[in-house]
C-alpha cells in the first residue's frame, strides 16, 4: 500500500509515499481501508523535528481515518465487523490502511456520503469524530465553567478549536473569545458566535481583558510557552487553565505563586482520557458524534488534498491558514 512517510527532519518536501506492506491488525485492533483523513497540526512539529517529541525516523503521520473496516485482529469488541464504517486515531494514519485500536472506535450511519446536501454527511467531517471533537468536549466539561462565565479558546480557528468554540455556545456562557493569527480567522471565529482576538498582538492579554475586565473563568490552551503563562495570568480566582499541547514547542513550567489565587491547572491528553475513564471516553465519542447528527456540531473542513500531495497538505498546515481542518483523501 501507499503511505507516507519521512526519512529525515525538515519542511514538507520531506514527506514522500512509500510502497509498504499493509499493517496486520494486533490484539484488540482493527484494519481500515481508509476514505479520508484528517490532519494534526502536531505532526509539523514532529516531522521538522528537534522538539521533545521527537520519534525514530522513517516517520509517519498521525492522524483521524474514516472508512470501512477490511479485517478484525484478534480479541476485538464484540459487535465490531468487516465492512462497518467507522473513524479512528492512527498512528501511521496518512495510508491507504491503517491498524487502528476497537475500543475507541466512532461508528459513521452508512447513509454518510460525499456533498454536504440536507441528507448526507460528508466523511471529511466525520475525520473529528474519534479525537478532535471529543477533545474539545472534554476540555470543556472539564473547565467547570459556571452559568453566565467566560471562557479563552486559543487557536479557535484550527481543528479542536473551531469545534470547542461551537460546543462552547452550549454552556450558557456570557463571553466566548477565541485567538487567532490571521484577519481571515478571525472572521471565522467570530461566524462561530465568539469575540476574536490577534494572538500576534503584543497586547493580545489586555484585549482579551477589554473584553472580559474580571478575568476568564478558563482557558484552553494549546500553544504553551509564554502564551500560556499569560493566559495563566488571566485566569480568575477558582478558574482553570486546561493544558493540552505545546504547539509552539515550548513546555509550560508552573510557579507554585501563580496558582495562590485558588487557580486549577488540568493537564488534558485524549490517551490519559481513555487510559483513566474508558467508558466515558466511549460516550464522549458517542456525544459528538450525535451532536454531528443533529447538526448541533458542525465540522468544518478547509479544504481536501490526494494523499499523493501531502507535502501541499502540509504547506496549508503550516502556513497557519486554514478555517478548520484540512483532509487528505487515498
Ligand atoms: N492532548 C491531546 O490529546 C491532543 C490531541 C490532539 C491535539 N492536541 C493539540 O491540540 C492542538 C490543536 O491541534 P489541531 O490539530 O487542532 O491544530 P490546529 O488548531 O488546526 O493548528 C494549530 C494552530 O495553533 C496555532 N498556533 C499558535 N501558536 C503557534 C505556533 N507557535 N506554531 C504553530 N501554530 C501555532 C495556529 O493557529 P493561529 O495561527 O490561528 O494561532 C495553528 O494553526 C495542538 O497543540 C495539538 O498538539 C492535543
């Protein structure tokens, strides 16, 4: 099969597709002939690499795969069969197969099609079912936001952020505000129904302050370094500051003093969710994916690329510009 991958660090032209053998499913796995897949903004920094996340070389690409499942491994769930549509998290996820884990799997109704008409959903959506859109559910039930509060979504024009942002409006909040780096997102953030603010701005903490003179009830934060410790700042007495990522590659360190003010920080991993609450992780899954039904939760894909033009996909991701997820289609 065709996947890709990269044998050294640097910019997207390092990403190349390998003929490889397909994946044989292990204990508790399942194999899916992939339709589409959804992109982590994550893998930048793993394959520019010199980051504490680093992995040995050939890289691959993580990522969220929506098809058909093509073969069980062994001790799978029962219930799961060949031929169901389903979404997972992959590891080696840019590949026309890819060995995912049946535990976490996120069902897709069969009437799912290609087209976003009154009847059909479209299977680049369904990519932020398994882990993005959960994320952003579980961020949010986990910042005990209070009744008219304020909650500070950074990077609310990407993937989990645009979804956090939506899943938001569901908490009789006063203010949603959301940070971007682009006029264009900013505009996105703000047809989601949240106030936008310039995270390239020196004085983004004081626009956000404008907006909200008390503080924010909590933040989710993503990027790390020292938007993080001024999004700490921000924070007010009893709120939470949700750290799940580092984007900008630097890792948050926290002063005791910082916290004096009856401060929470929760560090939030979709892994240590399912390791820690395996059956909740399961009804997060089923949540969102009802909300999608609904369409109380709208996924938002950018655009779609072949997975031959992956190093494109990967020049999109980096040039921080698209309004919500970018897809790549085997
Ligand atoms: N803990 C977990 O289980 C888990 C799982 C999945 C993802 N994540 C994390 O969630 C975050 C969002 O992931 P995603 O795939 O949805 O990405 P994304 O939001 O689609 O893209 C990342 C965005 O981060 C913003 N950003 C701010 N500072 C940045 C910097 N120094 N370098 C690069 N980007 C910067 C950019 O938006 P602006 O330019 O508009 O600011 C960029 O587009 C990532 O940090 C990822 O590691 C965590």
């Amino acid at each position: 099969m065709r996947a890709v991958r990269f044998h050294r660090h640097g910019g997207p032209d390092v990403l190349q597709l390998d003929e490889v053998d397909v994946p044989e499913p292990g204990a508790g796995q399942v194999l899916i002939e992939a339709e589409a897949i959804g992109a982590n903004a994550i893998d930048t920094v793993l394959r520019r690499g010199g980051s504490a996340w680093d992995r040995p070389l050939p890289g691959t690409l993580t990522g969220e795969v929506v098809g058909r499942i093509a073969a069980l491994g062994p001790d799978t769930p029962p219930g799961v069969a060949v031929g169901q549509r389903v979404a997972a998290l992959a590891e080696d996820a840019f590949a026309e197969y890819a060995a995912v884990d049946a535990a976490f799997l996120a069902p897709i109704p069969d009437s799912a099609a290609w087209g976003t008409g009154a009847d059909s959903a479209n299977l680049a959506e369904a990519t932020m079912l398994p882990m993005t859109g959960p994320l952003a559910f579980r961020l949010l039930e986990t910042a005990n936001l209070p009744a008219g509060g304020t909650v500070l979504i950074h990077s609310a024009a990407g993937t989990v952020g645009h979804l956090a942002v939506q899943l938001a409006r569901g908490y009789d909040l006063k203010t949603i505000i959301g940070t971007a780096s682009s006029p264009a997102r900013l505009d996105f953030i703000r047809s989601l129904g949240a106030e936008a603010v310039n995270l390239t701005d020196p004085d983004w903490p004081d626009q956000v302050r404008a907006i909200a003179p008390e503080g924010v009830d909590a933040v989710l934060d993503s990027v790390g370094g020292a938007v993080f410790d001024q999004g700490l700042e921000l924070v007010k007495p009893l709120g939470t500051m949700l750290t799940y990522g580092a984007i900008s590659t630097e890792l948050p360190t926290i002063p005791a003093a910082a916290l004096f003010g009856f401060k929470t920080v929760t560090g939030v991993s979709m892994m240590g969710w399912r390791g820690a609450r395996p059956d909740t992780a399961r009804a997060d899954i089923a949540e969102v994916t009802r909300r999608w039904q609904t369409g109380d939760l709208r996924p938002v894909v950018h655009a779609t690329h072949p997975l031959a033009d992956v190093t494109k996909l990967h020049e999109a991701l980096d040039a921080r510009t698209a309004h919500g997820r970018l897809v790549a289609i085997p």
